[in-house]
C-alpha cells in the first residue's frame, strides 16, 4: 500500500511548481538528447535517485566514494554491454550530470507519505532508496513520457522535429546553468516552493 501512496504522490508532486526544478531540467535534457532520449531519461532519473537520497538522508560526507562508485558502474557497463553506440554514453553522461545538479537544486514539497520516508530517510538504508525511486517514477513521469516519445516517433518525424526540440532544449538548460551561476536559483526555487503552497 505505501507503494502505491508513494507513486501517487509522485505523481501528485509531478503537477506542483516545486518539482519543476527537476521536470523543466529532465524535459530540456529529453529534448536535446532526441533521439537517445531514453539512455538520457533513464540517467538523469538515476542520478536524481541516488544524489536526492545521498542528500536527503544525509549521506553527503562522502561524495567522493559515491562519485568513484558511479565511475565503476559506468565503466562495467561500458565493459560488459558493447552493443551500445558511443552516441548513448555521451546521452548517458549528460543525464548523470544533469540529474545531479537537478537533484542538488530540487526542494520537494511533501505529502504524508513522502513527507514519512524523507524523515525516516537516514535509517532505512537501502530500502529508503527504493522507496525514493518509487516516488520519483511518479515525480518525473514527465519525462519518462517524453523519452518514450521520442522512442516512438518514426525517424522521419524525429528529423524533422529536431531543431525545433533541441535548440530551447540547450537555451533553457544553459540559461538554468546562468541563473544557477549568479546566484537566482534559490530565489527562483524559493517561488516555486511558495507556488506549490509550501
């Protein structure tokens, strides 16, 4: 039951300005990977999982070993599945890093069951995590749905839609990057945090 509470409030939390911080950062990157934009949805959703629960559940004193874990799995990978194209590592990338920084700057509003594991967070372990990933599966539903998209889009369409996709992709992500640079984000975050009633 609390499964399901999670992923309804993810995708409660989805509809909110609170989480655009990682809606607005996962479409541009979906819009801009075109058409890898299931390897980028699929990294930018991991990467928000593991740097939220990092944050959240404070675990932040070691970065480092979280970064060189990361390091390794992307290198088995890399390793051991020799089929993908050198074109879904650099979307792969992109996603993991995008995800990052989206999860650095995300300030969730809570409903009772999130609001529940964010406070228990730092004695679940790695079950918080998986009950994290439930909730963000509904939060970032999104951009899920944009990847699939693109996945199902014949190619000839995607061709065509490709500038008209990725330009405002790379103008919003670069602008989100100045904004973060100088020093708006948390003005701006602080909005969209009042906005969603927090």
């Amino acid at each position: 039951m609390q499964l399901l509470l999670l992923l309804a409030e993810g995708f409660e939390a989805a509809q909110l300005p609170c989480t655009l911080v990682l809606l607005v950062t996962g479409v541009a990157l979906g819009l801009t990977a075109r058409e890898t934009a299931i390897p980028a949805a699929v990294s930018f959703w991991l990467s928000v999982l593991v740097f939220s629960w990092t944050r959240f559940s404070d675990r932040g004193a070691g970065w480092h070993y979280l970064f060189a874990a990361l390091a390794l799995l992307i290198a088995v990978i890399i390793l051991f599945v020799p089929p993908i194209r050198r074109l879904d590592w650099v979307a792969v990338m992109a996603g993991l890093l995008v995800g990052f920084a989206a999860a650095e700057l995300w300030l969730p509003c809570v409903g009772p069951e999130f609001g529940n594991l964010l406070m228990e967070l730092p004695d679940r372990g790695l079950s918080g995590m998986a009950l994290m990933a439930i909730f963000l599966l509904g939060a970032l539903s999104p951009v899920i749905a944009l990847a699939a998209l693109h996945h199902l889009l014949p190619n000839r369409l995607l061709e065509q839609l490709e500038p008209i996709w990725s330009i405002p992709g790379g103008v919003i992500l670069a602008g989100m990057a100045l904004a973060t640079a100088l020093g708006y984000h948390q003005t701006i975050i602080g909005w969209l945090f009042e906005w969603s009633g927090g």
